[in-house]
C-alpha cells in the first residue's frame, strides 16, 4: 500500500523516498522534464530523485520527517528541465551539451566578465568554468563535474553565476590576500599602536559585554543586515533583493535594527549595575578601544549545516 | 545556539543561488542568512552573483530602446524622401498630368528596385497598381538579368564595368558609401553640395545616369556638374526615384531609366547614346501611338523601340519622332527591349536589339522590325 510504504519511509528517515511517490510522480516529473530526450531512463531519474531529496531532506530541518506531501512540494519546486540538463550534461550526453553551449554560453560569458569587472579575466574565469564542467577534472579515474551537484532549486543559469562568483572570490582571496572585511581574528593585518583608552578597564570590559549579549540576541537576518551595510559596503539597493524588501524597507529595518541595539546595550548595561546616565556615557566610548571581535559574533551559524568544504585561504589559516 | 566559527564550511552554489532567487524554505533561508552574516565571502559570493544577474537583463533593455530609437530614426530618410518628392511633384504636376493614369500602372514594375518602403509609401501607391505589379514582379523575379537591374545604383556602378571602381581619394569611397544614408536627407535636397564631399569620378555612365535621372525628376540643378556627383548622391537618387515612384506621381521615364542601367556582363551603353535618347524622349512627349506608358526602352543609332504598358513593341527610326508597331513575333508579354552595342557605341552588330517577354524568353533583331528567338 502507498500510504504504508509512506509511513515506513518515514520512520527509516530520509534515507529513501517511498515508492508511492514514484510510481506517480516519476512518470510525470520525468515528462515534465524531457529527460527521454537526453537519454535519461525512468532509473536514472529515480537516483537523481533520490539524490536530491534525500540530501537536502526535502528542504526541511535535518532532525525532521518530511511526509508525503512535503516530498511531493519539494519536488514540485525544483528545476526539473534544468536538472536534468545538468545531469544528462555531467553524465556527457552530447546533445545535452549542444543545448547547454546554445543557451547558457553567452549569458555565462557575459556574467563571468561582469564579475571579473575585465573581459580578459571573464572570460578566462568563464573557459576555466567550463573545462570543469566539461569534466576535465578527474578523481579517482572519474570525470567529475560540478554540474553533479547542481539539484534544482534555483535557475540553472543562477547557479552558473554564483559559482562563477566562488570561482572568482576564491582565486581573489588566494592571489592577492586581500579581504573586503577587516578580519582580526586572523591575526594578519598590521595593527595600528592602540592609543590609551579613555574610559577605565572596567567600564570598557562592561560595554564589550553588553555589546556581544545585544548582538546575540539579534536575528539572522539583523545580523546579515548590519554585516551587509556597515561591514561590505553594500547599498540599500543591493541588500532590497536578497531580503525580499523594498530598499526603503531596508533603510527602517537597518534604523529600526541600530535603535533596537543601541536600547539592548544600555539595558545590557544596566543589567550589570550600571545606571542609566552611566549606561548612556558608556555608549561613548571609543571603539577602538572595545576588545570585540564584532564578525565572530555575528556568526550563528550550525555546525555541519553546509557540506561543501571553503577552498582553504593561504596565510590565512 | 551554537556559536562555532563555520569559517572553513560555506553553503554550496546550489544553496546561495537558491537564497538570492527566494527559492528556499524558511528553515533553509535562515540558516543561510545565519551564515551570511557571519562570513564575509559567501556574502560577497552572493552579491557579485546578484550585480552579474542585474546587468545581464539591465543591458537588453536598454539596447533595444536604443535599437528602436534608431529605427525609428532610419525610418525618417525615406519618409524625408518621400517628402521632398512629393514637393517636386507638386510642382511638376501641371505638366506632366496627362500622362498620370499610365504612370500609376507602370509605377510598381519597378518597386523593388529601391530600398525597402515604409508602409505608408506603399498606401500610397495604391491599390491599383497590383495587377501590372504582379505581372513585372513575377517576369523580373524569373531572370538573373532582370534581377540585377533591381540594385541600388551602387552595386550597379560597382558591376557595370571593373574600371567603375572609385579610385584615387585614399579611404574616401568607403566612408562616403557607409555615411550615404547619414547624410541623405541634405544630398537629396541640395545636390550641388555634393560636390564638398564628392569622392571620386564616375564613369560616363553613371553620369549620364546621374544627368538622366535628375533632368527627369526636376530636380537637376543647372550648376550641379554630374562628373562629380558623388557615390554617396547616388544612393540618394535611388531614394528619391523610389519615394517618386511610390508616390506614383513623376514621369513614366523614371521605370525605364534605372531599366536602361546596363548589366555588366551584357552591354554598355555610351554617355552619348544615354544623353541624345534623353533629349529625344523630353523633347517628344507624348510619343507612343497607344497612348500608354513605355515600360521599357532601347536605342541604338537613329533606331529607337519602347514596349508600352500593354506590351505592345513600337518602332521608330527618327529617334521617336514617329512610331509605328511591331509586329508580334514573339509569344508572351513583351516586358522589356534592351540594345546591345560595342564597346565604342559605333557598331551594330547582328542581334543589335534584345527583347524579353513576362516568361523569360528572349528574342533578337537586327533591325527592330524581324525577331527570331534565342
């Protein structure tokens, strides 16, 4: 029965999507997205189903059980023509790859000299790309291709972009040492002579405090905000999309965001036997002074919530 | 919460892309603004993707305004054409009215000689002009050599003979040929400005052409010396012989003459030649007995022969002083006569005359009067 066998992928987990879900889904899902045509058969399809639902969990927390119907959604969101584009690409069907040169060659080209900021540099970071998803590459005598581990569910031609983007901020970071944000915890960069605090030891180490307390209490998407605007630079403008909000939208949360930190400081403060004048006088103080090291405690982030290893940063380790 | 530096783990592109495309779960869309707060390369990652995502579509659309305004901006040279033919048959109209009805017919043979129309050109040519258009069109699309007479008067001057090549001014030929139309509009209204940017000098041909083409639309001016007409003047009598035409409202000579430009591989026809069957046919309007318009027209000597809009062949041995008909000896719609010559223009040899009817086939004769197939 579909709804036992549902059931009994439920309790062994994610580590198999039921047959039920198949057996209706598979048919369709593999019309849907012409797979026949790159010479995809009704088994491969079903590993690559499986390979990509299992690996997110259907888009849920790890610790959750995605019922049928969830699995059913996630799979309904994925990009299933793009899917298995790529696959039939990293599995070297020649068709496939006449298809992904005819749609994705220039737009990818022009993307990579728009992230290089120099044709020159594009279009090498575009060739190099290429090479790796032709599957140049090879481990273990395999050719691998990074087009294994696109799944569907943004654009295909998002992907290629942002990869292009990782391609291009790796390489930057390994030739020229270099950072868009300050990173003191690396230790690296020169230190300029501190100057004499002005404010005693004690009240700085009370500030540094309260400060780190007010930051963790923030939400992910505050502590993306104030890292986007006052770290990197960033606009109004270009902050909008990513949190789905008008740029002016931007500018009260990031107003609403300081004043909402600014009051956790002082009562932060009050709360360690500071009175409100001298909560407010502390607010003063220089922060060169402060001993916070403001990235590190911006960052909330899971353990082993993403698998996919940073290239490692020379001098930076 | 955990508050382990994830420093040496990123999310892969997969995840990054679906987060700046709003494609992610809540869960999933927390966990990666968690770590994008915290780790400065993911988030510049995430914005060089989304600055290359902004400028691919930021670029189409503001081409293709650019590509539309200028469009539109081609589009006013042959209105601007058709503007200033109109106004030059306002002025001719008086004398040329008896011969308009014809000309309306005889107007669309030749309508695919010149650059393409705009729509409102071709609301004016009018509906009435279809049949005889198909008729021309199917005759002229049948044969190379009627083809060929179709081009611009560029490509005519550059075919009529090797020796036409626009020689001497170092880089002045091909600049003036690819600014023709920039500068159309001035070229059409003032042809004795030419001379400022005239940048080589054609061959008698083209000049006789020249002479021929402006003398028939009024536009010649008597100071204007046609030897230096320029390439760039050329493409703006083509113009304005077709705004002419569409406006179906200049002489009937305006067919036969960018007829009578001769192919290269079939006859040359001398300034002389050109110049003294110009004089005869503006000095002897009307000519043909029918009273219909010539579509088609050859001299050689004293010998001169038009075929009419009903495709019937005159004669006339007092260069069209009088006319009589020929004799059908050919089957078919006689659509066109061309003469051919040496090189010198003084001899006729055997098959002096070339007639074509609406299929293709071609017919000689030495004198006019007796045609034999070929």
């Amino acid at each position: 029965m579909p709804s036992q066998s549902v059931e009994v992928s439920a309790t062994a987990g994610i580590s198999a999507v039921p047959d039920a879900i198949h057996s209706r889904l598979l048919d369709e899902l593999w019309r849907e997205s012409c797979a026949a045509t790159y010479g995809l058969e009704h088994v491969q399809f079903r590993e690559i189903l499986e390979r990509v639902g299992t690996a997110q969990n259907f888009g849920l927390a790890p610790e959750a059980t995605a019922s049928r119907q969830q699995q059913v959604n996630y799979f309904r969101g994925l990009r299933f023509a793009d899917l298995v584009l790529a696959r039939a690409c990293a599995n070297g069907h020649q068709g496939a790859w006449e298809h992904f040169l005819s749609v994705y060659r220039q737009p990818l080209t022009r993307a990579a000299i728009a992230i290089a900021g120099s044709e020159t540099l594009g279009r090498e970071l575009a060739d190099q790309l290429y090479a790796e998803l032709y599957g140049l590459t090879t481990r273990d005598g395999v050719r691998r291709s990074p087009l294994d581990s696109y799944r569907g569910k943004g654009s295909l031609m998002g992907w290629l972009r942002t990869t292009l983007a990782q391609r291009h901020v790796d390489h930057h970071r390994r030739t020229r040492r270099e950072l868009p944000l300050d990173n003191p915890a690396d230790g690296n960069e020169p230190q300029a002579a501190a100057p004499e605090p002005q404010k005693p030891a004690s009240e700085l180490l009370h500030l540094s405090k309260a400060i780190e307390e007010a930051l963790h209490q923030l939400a992910a998407e505050e502590r993306f905000l104030l890292a986007a605007y006052y770290f990197d630079g960033r606009t109004l403008l270009e902050i909008a999309p990513l949190l789905r909000v008008h740029e002016a939208t931007v500018s009260r949360k990031l107003h609403r965001v300081t004043g909402e930190l600014k009051k956790r400081i002082v009562r932060n403060l009050q709360a360690q036997g500071l009175s409100k004048a001298a909560a407010q006088e502390a607010l003063g103080a220089d922060p060169r002074d402060l001993d916070l090291n403001l990235k590190k405690i911006l960052q909330f982030s899971l353990p082993d919530a993403f698998t996919e290893k940073a290239v490692p940063i020379r001098g930076m380790q | 919460m955990n508050t382990t530096s994830q420093l040496d783990l990123h999310p892969d592109a997969d995840s990054l892309n679906a987060f700046a495309e709003q494609a992610l779960a809540v869960p999933e869309r927390e966990q990666i603004l968690a770590h994008l707060a915290g780790c400065s390369r993911c988030r510049q990652v995430i914005f060089l993707a989304q600055q290359a995502a902004a400028e691919a579509p930021a670029t189409q659309p503001t081409k293709q305004p650019a590509t539309r305004f200028w469009s539109w901006r081609l589009a006013w040279v042959p209105a601007t054409a058709l503007a200033a033919a109109l106004a030059l048959v306002v002025t001719l109209h008086p004398w040329r009215t008896p011969q308009m009805p014809e000309l309306a017919k005889a107007v669309p043979l030749n309508e695919s000689a010149a650059p393409t129309p705009a729509p409102k050109e071709q609301a004016v040519a009018g509906a009435a002009h279809k049949p005889v258009q198909a008729l021309a069109a199917k005759s002229l699309a049948e044969n190379d050599e009627f083809a060929a007479r179709r081009r611009t008067p560029e490509e005519l001057v550059q075919q009529s003979a090797p020796s036409a090549a626009p020689p001497a001014e170092p880089g002045a030929s091909a600049s003036s040929a690819g600014k023709g139309q920039a500068f159309l509009p001035s070229s059409i209204e003032s042809a004795p400005q030419q001379e400022t940017t005239a940048q080589f000098q054609p061959e008698p041909v083209v000049a006789a052409w020249q002479q021929e083409r402006q003398q028939a639309t009024g536009a010649y001016s008597a100071s204007a010396d046609a030897s230096q007409v320029s390439h760039k003047s050329m493409r703006a009598e083509a113009y304005t012989s077709h705004a002419s035409r569409q406006a179906a409202t200049a002489g009937p000579r305006m067919v036969q003459q960018s007829q009578s430009i001769p192919a290269s591989s079939f006859e040359i026809i001398t300034q002389q030649q050109l110049a003294e069957s110009v004089a005869s046919r503006k000095a002897n309007l009307p000519r043909l007995p029918s009273g219909l318009a010539a579509v088609s027209w050859a001299t050689v000597r004293h010998l001169t022969l038009e075929i009419d809009l009903a495709g019937t062949l005159f004669l006339s041995d007092d260069s069209g002083e009088h006319w009589e008909p020929v004799a059908r000896q050919w089957t078919g719609h006689a659509v066109e006569v061309r003469a051919k010559t040496g090189l010198s223009g003084n001899t006729a040899p055997a098959g002096v005359f070339e007639l074509k009817n609406d299929a293709g086939s071609t017919w000689a004769s030495a004198d006019g009067k007796t045609w034999s197939a070929q």
